[in-house]
C-alpha cells in the first residue's frame, strides 16, 4: 500500500465523519403540541445538534424550518418525525427554529427559507436542490407519502 496516499484518504474519512456527526440527531416530537390550533409555545422538533446547519457534499439533506406557534409547522414536523428512524443513517437532517436560528442557519435561511412556515428544502448528494417550498407536504396530518417519496429520490 502506498502510505503517502493513505494520510490524505484518512484525512477525508476523518473529515466526512465529523461532518455527518454535525447534522441533528435523535430527533423527537417536543411534548406538548397542537396539532389543531396555534397554542404550542414549544418548537416542534427537539434532539442534539439542533443548531448546526452542515450541508454535507457527499449526502443528501433535508432542511426543516418553523417555529413554535404554528399548527401547520406541527403536522409537519409530525411527517418528518415520523420518517427519521428509517432516514437518518441516509440523509442529513438540518432543523431551523427560525425564532432561536443559530449565526450557522442565517445563509441557509437566507437561501431557502422563503417567508412561510413551515419551508421544506431537499438536496441531493451531488447538491442539486430537489425540493424547495413553503407549506405543508401533505394536506391530511399523518400522510408521509410526498415526503418520503422526497427523501428516497435525494438518497
């Protein structure tokens, strides 16, 4: 083996492990939610790492953005809940409160958020943007089935 390749290649495993380890994990819904009316004063995702936004080169990524308050912002948040045990070893996950964004969040809040809660933005691994859009994926609370059709065309 050449040992004058195998640093660099090391280096860059390195480097894309510390990547991944940056998106948000252990995702869960926040207690408390409404899923009918505005009375929810909890953001509705909650987990590690909630305030990175790494966008990694090598894999896709789903960019969530809402804020408390906001019934619609729930049953969104709900979909993708819902998605993340069987996604998250696939796909990056960037949560954005857009009320507590982090300095990180501000250029993709300035790239893709688009005024409306929740906004949704899907890149794929060669960071094409496949979805990009305000509003809710769904209009019946529970239907993951756009979203998931999403995130396995980013995979």
């Amino acid at each position: 083996m050449n040992l004058k390749l195998l640093a660099p290649i090391t280096l860059l495993a390195l480097v894309s492990l510390a990547t991944r380890a940056h998106s948000a994990s252990d995702l869960h819904l926040a207690p408390e939610l409404s899923f009918s009316d505005d009375s929810s004063s909890n953001f509705p995702i909650a987990g590690s790492s909630i305030g990175d936004a790494t966008v990694a080169n090598d894999r896709a990524t789903i960019m969530f953005f809402g804020t408390a308050h906001c019934w619609n912002t729930n049953r969104e948040a709900e979909r993708l809940i819902a998605l993340y045990p069987k996604y998250r070893d696939k796909i990056d996950f960037v949560i954005v409160d857009l009320d507590h964004a982090t300095a990180a969040q501000q250029p993709l809040i300035a790239r893709y958020y688009h005024g409306a809660i929740p906004t949704i933005a899907v890149i794929n691994a060669k960071g094409e943007v496949l979805y990009d859009r305000a509003g809710e994926t769904a209009s019946t609370r529970g239907d993951t089935s756009k979203l998931e059709a999403l995130l396995n065309s980013a995979k």
